[in-house]
C-alpha cells in the first residue's frame, strides 16, 4: 500500500465520522436547553434525531462500498472504525430516541426531569467517546505504520480533554449521587436495603473502571497536562477514600451499628467527600487556565 492509497483510505473514515458529527446539530441545541433545565423543543429534537439516524443510515450503505487495503494495518484501522459505527448504531437507533421520549414526556417535570435526561444523556456520550478514543488510537496507529503525519490542532486537543473531564465528572457524579442519596439514611441507624445498597456500591466502583479506561486515552494526548494531573487526583480521591468510605456506609445497610460507630463512618465520609470536593476544586482551576489559554472552550 503507498502513502498516497493510505492517505484516501484514512480520509473516507475520517469523512465519515465528519459527517456523523455534523448531523448532531439538529438534536444538540434542543438537548443542551434542556440539559440546563429549560424545556427544549421535543419537535425538534425528534426531528433531529431523525436525521442523525438517515446520516447514519447513508454513512453505513457508503461503508459497504469500501475497499480495504490489503495490509494488516488497515484491517486493524476498518475493524476499529465498524467498532465505533457499531456503538453509534446503539445511539441514534436506541439512546438517542429513548432521549427524545424522555424530552417529550408531560409526566416528567423540574429537576426530576433534567436529572433523567443529564444521566441518559452523560451516559450516551461517555460511551461514544470511549468508542471514539479507541478509534482515535487505531488511527493513530495507522498513520504511523504508513508514514501519514496527522497535525493534531492543539485547540481541538484541548476541547477534547476539557470535554472527555467534564462527561467523566458527570458521570461519577451521577453514580455518587445515587449512591448516596441511597445509602445516608445508615448514618442515622434507619434501614437501608442491603442488597440495593450493595448494586449502587458496584455500579459506582463500575463507573469508575470505566472513567479510568476513558481517561487513558486522553491522558496519552499530552495534551493540558495540568488539566490531566488533576483529574487524575481527583479520580484517586474517588477510587480510593471517597470509595472506601462509602462500602463502610454499605456495611452499616447490612450491620447496624452503635452510634459511636456510625459517627466514625460519618466523619470518615464527610472527610472524603470534602477531599474529593478539594480534588474537584484543583480540576476546575486547571480548566480555566485552559479556558484562558483557548477562548472560547
């Protein structure tokens, strides 16, 4: 395979990809009104998820038509993009509808109804960029067993991880959020199923795993490095005593305790809760001398 073969390869992915991205604008505006607790426009939102469904639809049929190079880097590159198109399938034929149901629906109201949308919504989106950097890597890859130099623009670069922090941020806060709101009535020696208390434990320490593989990819960027130091503080904080301190809450939903003991377990919580706090505080920070550094982002 020549540079030149290599290089029309490596474009007709990346068109496609442009093309899905572009094809968001029609549900984005009304989703993001709502995401900040106004109504939105569920017309609009249904229509535009339909039409980032044909996009897909037509990006699929075109994907058929590609000839891939006789080379086992270019096979390792389609199979990773037929990966991430798999995921997107997922999103404008399941999530992204299940979004605008959530929209459209009278019943839900107030923060009721933002905090249904943001946890589908941060949970859609953190799935497409974890698809999104495996893609990226394998493009990366790619490109350097052809000789292709690919300019990364250090805007984009550092949109990209001020885009991947926030949606992991949301995303354990999310999961802390439920687990907490779950498990605080134990401080107070009041039940607390165990086993309810024991599956919001793991989904949260699930999410984490899942933040830390995200993370990865971007932490490989070298890109605001400050930004990517902090937040890898923060989620040690989180998977560390922030987590520990929560499955002590979790064993008092199993074992009650004297009120001595559910002091401590208090304290050591509310400790935690205040480092990860502090964590956070760092994170935000370097976000905005990131900000300063890019307008705009």
């Amino acid at each position: 395979m020549t540079t030149a073969q290599a290089v029309q390869f490596n474009e007709r992915l990346a068109l496609a990809n442009r093309e899905l991205n572009d094809s968001a604008t029609g549900w984005a505006r009304p989703m993001a009104e709502a995401l900040k607790g106004g109504r939105g426009d569920p017309a609009a939102m249904k229509a535009g998820v339909a039409q980032a469904g044909q996009a897909f639809a037509r990006v699929k049929a075109r994907m058929l038509s590609v000839s891939v190079p006789d080379d086992d880097s270019a096979r390792a590159y389609f199979a990773a993009h037929q990966r991430f198109l798999a995921v997107e399938d997922g999103i404008v034929n399941r999530q992204l509808p299940t979004l605008a149901e959530l929209m459209a629906d009278a019943r839900l109201t107030g923060p009721a109804r933002t905090f249904a949308l943001s946890r589908a919504f941060t949970a859609m989106v953190f799935e497409e960029q974890q698809a999104l950097h495996a893609f990226a890597g394998a493009q990366a890859a790619f490109a350097g067993a052809n000789g292709i130099r690919m300019d990364v623009d250090p805007r984009q670069a550092a949109a990209s991880v001020m885009q991947s922090c926030v949606l992991a941020n949301q995303r354990i806060g999310t999961a802390e959020q439920g687990l907490t709101e779950l498990v605080r009535p134990a401080l107070d020696g009041k039940p607390v199923a165990a086993p309810a208390a024991e599956a919001a434990l793991a989904d949260y320490r699930q999410t984490l795993v899942e933040v830390r593989a995200m993370l990865a990819g971007v932490d490989a960027s070298g890109t605001v490095p400050d930004l990517r130091a902090a937040e890898r503080a923060l989620l040690e904080v989180d998977a560390g005593p922030l987590a520990e301190a929560f499955a002590d809450v979790v064993r008092l939903a199993r074992e009650p305790a004297p009120a001595e003991r559910r002091a401590q377990v208090r304290a050591a919580l509310a400790a935690a809760m205040e480092r990860e706090r502090a964590a956070l505080e760092k994170v935000r920070n370097a976000a905005q001398v990131v900000s300063l550094e890019f307008p705009g982002l």
